[in-house]
C-alpha cells in the first residue's frame, strides 16, 4: 500500500568522537523514506528544500524508487540546516547551529497524485504543518503515525495537542513522553498520551529498544546491543520509517504485525548508525536485512519449560 | 542442587518519593537467598550480624527452609546498617549513612554440612572475603558468581581481578560494567570482562532489562514496565537470587537455562520492588511467580513471518 512520508529534508554537518562531516544530507523525511524503501514501492515524499539541494542526492531517492513530485525546490533559496555534536555517550548532542531557511514557511503542497495515501508518516516538523497535511488529504488514510520532540512542547502545546488527536500511532523517546504526559513511569505515560488520541505509542529509548503500546497491550523489543556506535544521526527516524514501511507494504495494522514492525524499524536503525548521516541505508540488500532480523530473532528468544 | 549464598545481612533505612521507613531488614544476601528460597530448596546461608537482630527475622528466613548454620551472631555487637535517600527518578539514590560494625572484620565461616556447595553466589561483599570463600571450599562448585560495585573497584582493585578471575558469572549493572572494563560499548565490555575470566556476563540495567553476555552469545532480557516502583532497594540482589536459584534447582548451566534463569531472575526482581524492603518475598506462591514469568513472555514474543 502507498506511503507518504512528510518532513525535513536537510543538509546536517555532524560532529561525533569518530570525526565530523562537512554538509551531508539529513532531514528526518530522508532517513524515513530511505528505510522504507526497503518494504513498500509506493514511497511518496513531500518536503521542501532550496536550489543548493544536490540533484546527485535527488538521484539517489529516486533510485530507490521515491516518489519525488512533492519534493518542492525553490529557486534563489537555501536549504534547512543543522549542525550538532555528540557528547562522548553519543546519548546526548549539542545543536551548534540551526538555520532554518525554506523550512521556515514550509507550506506542505499535496500533489494530487499522492491522494491514495493509505499509511502516512508525519515527521517530526511544526504540529501545525502536520495537521495542514491531514487536512489536504481528500480521504482519511488507514493509518497516522506521527513523531514530535520536546521543542514542539515548550512552544507549540495547543497545536501539538490538535493534531495529535487526529493520529494513531505517536512515536516519541522516553524524555519527550515523560514531557508530554508529565508522568515517570513509561506505563503511565503511554496511557495518558493514548488518552489524548492515538491508540499506540511507541517509546524509544535508543541502546535499550523500544517499547510499543497498543490498546492494553505492551511489547518490549530489544535494541541489538553493538560494538560502536558510529554517528546516531536520524536513528529514530530511521527505526520509524522501517516500521511504517513493513505495516505498508503489509497492509496489516494488528498489534502483531506492529510487533514484527518494530523489529524490521530496530533492523534498520542498527544499520544506520554504522556510518555518518544516511549513506548505509543507500544500498541495503534484503539479505542483509533480513540476516540483521535474525540476530533479533535470536537476542530476544526464550523458551520456559 | 544445594547453593550457598554468601554476604551481608543489614538493617537498612529507606526513604524514597513514596514514605520512609524506620531500620527495616536487609542486605545482599537476604535478598538472595529469599528470592532463591522459591526455586532450590537446599538453601546455605554465610553472614554476620549482631545480637540486636531480630530473631523474627530468623524465624521467616528458616520458614522459607534457608539453613541458617552459617550465620554468625556476634554477642555484644551491631548488625551492619545502611541508610538510604532515593531522588525522584528511583533510579540513583544517595547513601545518607553506612555502620560497618560486624561486617568490618567479617571472616566467613563455612559449616561443614556446606561442604557439598554446587552453586556459590558470591553477594556484594569485600573481594577478599569472597575469594576466602572459594578458597574454604574443600570442592569447587559447578557454577561460581560474583556481584561487586564500583567501590570496590575504587579501593580493592587488585583482590578484585583476583577474584574475578575464579568465577564463572559476574554481575554487574551497566554503570559498573563501564568502570570495570574501561569501555563504554556493553558488547566491548563484556568482551572485556569475560576475559578477566569470567565466561558468562549479565549487565543489569535495571528499567532497561539485562544483556547476557556467554562465550560468544548474547540474550537481551526484557524488564516488566511497572506502574510504580515502590522501593528499588535489593532489585538486582533479587533478580541475582531468582537466576542462580532456578539454575541450581535444575542443574543446568547451559546458556538456554540461562536464559530462562535470567527471566526468572527478573520476575522475583518486579515483585521485590512492590513493597519497602524484603518484605514482598516473604510469602509469594508458585502461581503468582508463574504468572509472573507468563507476562515477561508475552511482553517479549514476537514472530517473523
């Protein structure tokens, strides 16, 4: 089933223990559409970025089939930028520059080629452009998913709340859902923030996985424990994009096949963070995918006799 | 099979966000040999304590049939106290006060019926009395394991990789694991840890779970999401008395029953928290634990199809 995938598309400059980059590609719509071009063909990308964007780059998505009509470029202007650096945990990072640029008015203009769009993914930008997207849509799609941080909740509350009503499935690290439910028990925050709309949270806590809420139920999924940990950078958005890819290309939304989600998104989060910024999710193969999906299958097993 | 647990039986002083008690009982090895007390029932038992303890306490620990030969009452002197201030998250506390008094010159005294010691678990103790222990064993146990901090890492380093290096499992939480070994990575250090000598490796991580770390495998354990944690105090304690009591009650080292000890492990460590001190181990059934132990698989079974 079709997948539209909405949210930044930017150029990061990234500093971590490992070594540091000059402009690369980032922008949570790129780690998203990239990883679940790994599941569903119908991969739809609306997003904004400026005429300094590398046509090399726009190559590259295509290449793995995306969908690039809803890709706007606009002419004489520059494209979101952020620079960050790790601290040596590489749990937590510093912004050292934003520069906003053509995010900054972003209007998210629907081509109507995409009005088929039957899982959409909302990445983590303004919760007022999230909402303009769902609005446009001419038909409810089967299922929402939508990320967001802490910065949304310190400046944008009521309309974080607005859309978030609309969503079915919130994705959030554990800070953000503390922040979001006023509640320290992980338990009690996913109940709170489902009663604010989505019927599943999914909480992620990076090295120590993931935890999905459905209705009254819990899966805990493992985080595949790793040698090092080269560049973090677009991890979660990358974990989001393999999940909401596997549910489309599947079509099944049951709290199982959100469980075998999960694990393909931590799959493909564990390949992410081998190399700076995007570049390992450019050439997956699906052995290679699937090899990786083993080793969860076999860091998770138990059997109680 | 007959375990032998050996280490400090206290008075403790909790508070935490939700009261504050008076001297409650305590101490690594209450904690273990309680929770051990549901799975083996040749339970050995090696401390000290003063004639202020109480004889109730005693009682409950003979009623859940743990042989009490080994612990010494010293007349005339105090039970080791340690008073405690947990913050808000549960997840650090601050030692408020510590009175060695009978565990300042703790000599462990083996009774001779412990001589057929098949499983030794080596509680949170001076590294140089618990290779006294190894070394006043007229066997070597089948299965040796050892639990320590960082301040013995900080002040007994030498008599710690000495005795490291006679033990088959150490457990340690991630924070401990990252001191011991000098690498941040926990596959790095474990890695290691094992080659201190140690085969087997189970970093706790509390809220998080635990990684078990065997020859070359490795299991990634969940941990229950609770509602409330009510008192952390002896978690770990628990959770290392429920693994190498399920492990001594079948015989089996295997890195499959290690698994399921690990589960176990954890289980007995969910209800430890639910009350202030031990008190919650003092008369759990066989059914509530097997309840228990059902919700960990359904929280951590997932099926690739």
């Amino acid at each position: 089933m079709s997948l539209l995938s909405v949210g930044s598309v930017a150029f990061d400059a990234l500093e971590t223990p490992f070594g540091k980059t000059d402009k690369i590609i980032g922008g949570a719509a790129t780690y998203i559409t990239l990883s679940a071009s790994y599941f569903t063909n119908k991969n739809n990308l609306v997003a904004v970025v400026g005429d300094d964007f590398p046509q090399e780059m726009i190559d590259i998505l295509k290449g793995r089939a995306i969908d690039t009509t809803g890709l706007q470029i606009r002419p004489g202007e520059k494209t979101f930028f952020w620079s960050g650096k790790y601290h040596n945990d590489m749990n937590t990072r510093d912004t050292v520059d934003v520069q906003l640029n053509v995010m900054g008015d972003f209007d998210p203009i629907l081509p109507t080629v995409y009005n088929d769009c039957e899982f959409l993914m909302l990445g983590n930008i303004s919760p007022s452009v999230q909402k303009k997207v769902i609005e446009r849509l001419p038909k409810r799609p089967k299922l929402i998913m939508l990320d967001t941080m802490n910065f949304w909740m310190d400046t944008a509350w009521d309309d974080l709340m607005d859309v978030i009503k609309l969503v079915d499935v919130l994705t959030v690290n554990d800070e953000e859902a503390r922040q979001l439910s006023g509640q320290y028990s992980l338990v009690k925050a996913a109940a709170a923030i489902q009663a604010m709309g989505p019927q599943t949270v999914i909480i992620k806590k990076g090295e120590h996985g993931a935890l999905l809420f459905h209705g009254g139920s819990i899966f805990f999924a493992p985080a595949l424990p790793l040698e090092e940990v080269f560049d973090p950078t677009g991890a979660g958005d990358t974990f989001a994009g393999g999940f909401i890819g596997y549910l489309a290309s599947t079509g099944d939304v049951s709290f199982n096949n959100m469980k075998r989600g999960i694990i393909y998104g931590s799959a493909m989060a564990s390949f992410c963070v081998e190399k700076f910024g995007a570049e390992r999710l450019f050439n997956l193969t699906i052995d290679e995918i699937n090899e990786r999906v083993a080793q969860f299958v076999k860091l998770a097993a138990f059997e109680i006799v």
